[in-house]
C-alpha cells in the first residue's frame, strides 16, 4: 500500500496562493482537513483536493459572494 502525499501548511499556501496563516486558520476551524503530528500540521493531498473542490471560483481565500441586488 503507498503512503499518501502529505503537505505541510507552507507549501499548501504556495500551491493556493494565500498566506500561511490562512491555511492555519482553515485547519484549526476544520474547513481544511489535516493530521495533528505533535505541534506540526500535515495535509493529505486528498484532503486538499476535497478542500479546493468545495470552495472553487474565489471562496477558498476566505472571499465572501455579494449579494445580488435588483438596481
């Protein structure tokens, strides 16, 4: 059986274009899925994906949708 691929926070944050922090937030508010390795954080690529899938077009950086209004 292969391992899967795992992540660390910085190198999803380089992969998604956002700051380490916001991974880290995303992971301690279980939006994003992670393994807990002692004070150490990884990400199955899986997981990443799943993340990515769910929150496509803008919504993974956090970016709320505008309301539409009838003007």
């Amino acid at each position: 059986m292969a391992l899967p691929t795992l992540y660390t926070p910085e190198e999803v944050a380089r992969k998604v274009k956002v700051e380490r922090q916001t991974v880290y937030h995303w992971l301690s508010s279980g939006r994003l899925r992670g393994l807990r390795v002692g004070s150490t954080w990884r990400i199955t690529e899986e997981d990443l994906l799943q993340f990515m899938t769910r929150h496509s077009r803008g919504k993974a950086s956090g970016a709320q949708e505008k309301p539409k209004t009838d003007t």
